[in-house]
C-alpha cells in the first residue's frame, strides 16, 4: 500500500496553506497546541518562513497579499532556486515514478536516514494507469506533450525546462502562497532525484507524456 501520509510535509503545507482557509489569529498557537514531538518530526516544523507569516496574516484579514509584496516575495524565491551547475535537468523518469509515487521521508516513524520521496501523486493525476491521486493540485498528465516539448535537450524547450525546475525547487518563486512542497529549497529531495522528476514530467517517453 503506498504511504500517502507524510507527516512533516503535511505541517509544513497545513500553515503554508494557511491562505487558502479561514481561520483566526490564533490558529498557529492552537496547531502547536495539538502537535506533539515523535521521532524526527519535532515541532519546529510548525515555525513558519517570513513567506508563510506574509500569507497566513493575509489570510487572517481576509484579504488578498498586497501586490508589491507578492512580487517582492516571489522574486526572492525565484533567486534562491539553484540550477544545475552541469546544465543537465533531466534524470530517468522511471526513477521519477517512484519518487512522485512514494510518500515515505520526514514521517516521525522514519529515521534520518530515510529517503523521501515526492509523494507527487497525493495532489497530482501524472498518468492515466495511476486511478488513486490527489486533485489539491492541477494535473499533471502530459505536461510536457501540453507545453510543446518533443525534445527537453532542444534549446527551443530551454523556458519549460527552466521554469519546471524552478517550480518543483521552490514553488513560491511563482506564486507566493502556494502549497506545494518546496522540495529543492527545504531538502526534501535532493539534486538528482529533482532531475527524475524532471524526466517524468517532460520526457516524451514517460508515461505521463507518452500514454
């Protein structure tokens, strides 16, 4: 049985969120409240980034960000996103499957060393064989046949790329309250694996692309 749930992940999404849900000015105080420390997940995982506070505030007024501050905030993420220095984006998007099917990592009944995975699909349709998927987020299934990519490696493919990379490592970089993972920026998945992410979703002879 896959392992959708994914604990520290879940934190970090449930307060980064926040703008997506009414709620009230104490509402950090009374997730903390609830939350207890086991095994790796410890409770400074509830700590919010300046980012987060800017949007759960927002949310608390029920009001939208201000735009200069939107835009201020996802330029500075947009600078953060670390391109690979070899210029090589894509992996073996078979390896990607099993990042994005995987939830495992970062659960307090994990251990340090365990590796995390994407856990793509609990908000992601990737494919037509996969039926048990999320929809908090849009589909994904040919997302690169959609934007036109026939060759990833063809400089005319270089802007999808780019921003693909750019979403995955840190999602507020285009837009500043989203709750998508940040899974370069907060080490959720390393360099590599990001590369086979890269391969699933724009390689056209993954399953998301080729079915």
């Amino acid at each position: 049985m896959k392992q959708r749930a994914w604990m520290g992940a879940a934190a970090v999404v449930l307060l980064a969120g926040c703008a997506a849900m009414e709620r009230g000015p104490d509402v950090a105080m009374v997730l903390k409240e609830s939350f207890r420390e086991r095994g790796i997940a410890k409770l400074d995982r509830l700590d919010q980034t300046p980012l987060q506070k800017h949007c759960s505030e927002a949310a608390a007024a029920g009001r939208d960000l201000d735009p200069a501050v939107r835009q201020s905030l996802e330029r500075d993420a947009l600078a953060r996103v670390r391109y690979p220095a070899d210029g090589k984006y894509l992996g073996d998007w078979k390896e990607g499957e099993r990042i994005a099917q995987s939830g495992r990592g970062l659960q307090f009944n994990d251990s340090a060393e365990t590796v995390a995975g994407g856990n793509c699909y609990a908000c992601h349709q990737l494919t037509k064989t996969e039926i048990s998927y999320g929809n908090i987020g849009p589909s994904l299934y040919q997302y690169g046949k959609l934007r036109g990519v026939q060759d990833p490696a063809d400089p005319a493919s270089a802007e999808i790329v780019k921003y693909t990379w750019a979403k995955i490592w840190n999602s507020h970089a285009y837009n500043a309250c989203s709750q998508m993972p940040r899974f370069g920026d907060a080490g959720i998945l390393n360099e590599q694996q990001l590369r086979h992410v890269m391969a699933l979703l724009l390689d056209p002879k993954s399953p998301v692309n080729a079915q």
